[in-house]
C-alpha cells in the first residue's frame, strides 16, 4: 500500500468516486491505516429476508428489520451511533471523515470476533472468547445503549487486545422499548454464534452463563418478559430441521432459538 493524502477528508472525497468495492483498507501518510467504508442500505439481504420473514409469522418486533434508508443517510447513522459510543467511552472504531455514503475510519485490527470463534482451538477457548462478546454487549447495556445488531463479525480485535465495534445500524429506539433493544441484541447474538457453539462442543457449557447474563444488573427492566414472550411466540422454530437442508440461515434461527431455550437436538 502507498501512502496518500494525508487529510481523512480530503482523501475521502478523493477516493470515495474510485472506490467499488463495500470496504477497502489505505495507508494514510506513512504510517496510519484506514478502512473506507462504502455504505450499502441492506447490507445483510438473506438476515434482513429471514428476520423479516420471523418477525411476520411470530409477531416478535425484536426481529423486525430496521427501516432501510438510502446510502448517504446510511453512512451517517453509522458516522453518528460510532461517535456516541464513543462519548460514553465505549471501545468503537474512530471517525475521521464522513461524507455522502463514505465513511472512513481508524484502524482497528482486521480479526473479527466470528473468524476468532470459528477458528477456537477447543470448547473452552471458545467459550471464552463467546462470553468476551456478552462482555461488550453487556458494556452498551450498562450505558443505556444496544448495538442494534450485535454480529460477531462487527467486533474486531484491536492490537491491544480489546474488543472493538467498527459497525452499528441505526439505533433501534425510535422503535423499540428499551427492553426490546436489549433482546434484539441477545438474540442476534446467539443466532451469529449457536451454531459455533454447537460445532465446538460448547453448548451445554454456554447455557448457564448464558442464563447468568441474562440476569445480569445490565438488563433493562422488563427484560426477562419482554424475552421470554418474543421466544414463545418463536416456539415454531423448534420445528424446523436441525440440519442445512432448509438453507444455513434457517439452520441457525433453529439453533439460536434451542440455545435459548434449551432444547436437544436429535
């Protein structure tokens, strides 16, 4: 990579027209990196599919897909949820620049958490590196705030070894109750992550902290409720195989939806 402009804004307005691909990594001067994120509206078209498809047939609006807005607007919520993170000294990506759909951002590492849960050498590095995420889900709870989605691969390992957001759709409370945002959270959460569990021999380990989570001082009150209604209403997902021969997207609501209430699979 060859150093470039050093001004974050300037080089966004520069490179922003060239750019195609959604996210492209830069050297900024001679020795900071930067990613130029390119805001796509729907950028998870099957999840946005299969959530808005759950969330029809149940009546749960924890699932209920956010309103897509058009590539600029998108680029700014993001710009703007980052920043308010950060003022609540939560560990976010930096904003250097915003403009039309680009944003450009400090480098934060390249290794999500979902490529680190994926690659766990056994059940119990796994397990640590799942509750690491609870961790940082919990850190935005604690402050009055949801991630909105809380994905494994929208966390990055920073070189000082924390946990670092770099992605937040817009904020789900013009929505949602506070308790609602908050189950929109756990339950994105398991349904990127019950699968892993499940192929790493961690799910029956998992259960009681994930239950001690649940419980946690984080939760908003109405929490527990507010859960365990959207999870009834979602019970027909116990039906569906526990296998990919419906697709990988319905293999994981199913197994998101067992993790969270502790069915088998058979």
């Amino acid at each position: 990579m060859s150093p470039v402009a050093v001004d974050p804004a300037a080089f966004l307005a520069r490179q922003l027209p060239a750019q195609q691909l959604p996210l492209a990594r830069y050297r900024l001067g001679e020795e900071r990196t930067v990613w130029l994120r390119r805001a796509r509206p729907g950028a998870h078209p099957l999840q946005r599919r299969l959530w808005a498809l759950a969330a029809r047939l149940s009546r749960v609006p924890a699932l209920r897909p956010l309103p897509m807005a058009g590539a600029a607007a998108c680029a700014a919520a993001q710009a703007a949820r980052l920043r308010e993170f950060a003022d609540h000294g939560l560990p976010v990506a930096q904003v250097l620049a915003q403009q039309g759909e680009g944003l450009l951002l400090a480098d934060v590492g390249a290794v999500s958490l979902a490529q680190e849960l994926a690659q766990a050498p056994d059940a119990a590095a796994l397990i640590a590196l799942w509750q690491q995420g609870l961790a940082l889900i919990d850190n935005a709870h604690g402050r009055g705030l949801s991630l909105g989605s809380a994905l494994p691969q929208h966390m990055v390992r920073s070189p000082e070894g924390a946990l670092t957001l770099v992605y937040l759709p817009p904020d789900p409370g013009a929505l949602l109750t506070p308790a609602l945002c908050q189950v929109r959270d756990a339950l994105s959460y398991l349904y990127a992550s019950a699968m892993l569990l499940h192929a790493g021999g961690a799910r029956q380990k998992a259960r009681p902290l994930w239950q001690a989570w649940l419980d946690g001082p984080a939760r908003a009150p109405g929490f527990r409720q507010a859960l365990q209604a959207q999870l009834t209403r979602l019970s027909w997902l116990r039906y569906l195989p526990p296998d990919a021969r419906w697709g990988h997207g319905a293999w994981q609501l199913r197994a998101a939806y067992e993790q969270a209430v502790l069915l088998q699979y058979k």
